[in-house]
C-alpha cells in the first residue's frame, strides 16, 4: 500500500478541485502535524505513528456530506460529521480510522449530553480510548476551519476556554491530556 494511500480516499469524497478541498487539506495536515509531534514526543511505536498520520489526515473526511458554509457542503447538521465519517469508512475498510472519526468531537460526546441537547446523533458515548483516537482528538482541538482562524494555532488558554463551556468532565478530560501530551 502506498505511504499516501488516505490522498486517493480523500479525493474519492473531496474532489481536489471542490471548495472545501484547501480547507480540508490544511485542517487535516495541521491536526497531523501536531499529533504525528506529540506521538514522537511520547515515544510511540512507528506503526501508532503512521496510523496516527492516517487517522488525522482522514478524521473529519465526514464534511463532505454535512452542511458547511466554509468548505461550502451541505447535509446534515456539522455536528454529525464525525459520524458520518466513521459511516464513510467503515465502508471503504478502515474500522480503527473510523473510531477516530466518530470520537474526535471536542474530548467526546457522551450518551446523557447527545440527550440533554438533543443532538442528532446515535444515543451512546462517543469518547476517545486509545491512545491514538485521544492524541488525533486533542490535536484537532488546535485548528479551526474558519478563514479568520485558518493557520493560527490556537493557545492552551484558548483551547481550555473552548471546552470550558461544556463542563467538568470535558475540563477534566481535556487537563489530563494536557498532562500527557504537553
């Protein structure tokens, strides 16, 4: 399989000449970047490293049929991107990818929040496990996808008042990565 095997899957759904395919493109290197440098840092082993890459370069592959006004798709509600994602890949093979996909909101989604706010998501936690679905989760938290933020990552103080709004276990899940990745 060729090193770069994700380009072909990526453009099976973002075409390189569509819209959203910079955004996408540079999003997901940035998100890679960060976690290929903390998984190096933590002294992974190359396979973790390379599904890393992998995971991060695919992770938000779900945009492609959810409503985006910066990649200028359209769908369903963007908070189900990471769901569809997962749909996406599962189908073309890739079940560890797709665990990324699904886990990479924020530090997760848990089942009794998808509840309370009425999310339109399956009713079940959506949390990243492994060690790769939390270093791909925690390094997506750096980047937006919005053209006023686009290339600047964003501070540690930046990403804790992000996830502030959604509570203490979120506080708490997003601090002892910090712990482990900072």
């Amino acid at each position: 399989m060729n090193k770069f095997w994700y380009f072909d899957l990526i453009h099976k759904y973002i075409a390189p000449d569509s819209k959203g395919y910079p955004y996408y493109i540079i999003h997901s290197t940035l998100v890679a970047q960060k976690a290929i440098r903390i998984a190096k840092k933590l002294k992974l082993k190359k396979s973790q490293i390379n599904f890393i890459e992998e995971a991060a370069m695919l992770h938000d592959i779900g945009i492609c049929q959810v409503e985006n006004e910066f990649v200028g798709t359209s769908g369903g509600p963007y908070v189900t991107h990471g769901i569809v994602g997962s749909q996406i890949l599962r189908k073309e093979g890739y079940p560890k990818h797709a665990r990324v996909a699904e886990s990479h909101n924020g530090t997760g989604l848990y089942k009794q929040e998808i509840v309370k706010r009425s999310l339109p998501l399956p009713k079940r936690d959506f949390v990243p496990k492994t060690i790769e679905e939390k270093i791909v989760s925690y390094a997506d938290l750096f980047y937006s996808k919005s053209e006023k933020h686009f290339w600047q990552e964003r501070t540690l103080q930046e990403v804790r008042e992000l996830i502030a709004k959604y509570g203490l276990q979120h506080n708490n899940n997003l601090e002892d990565w910090i712990n482990k990745f900072e």
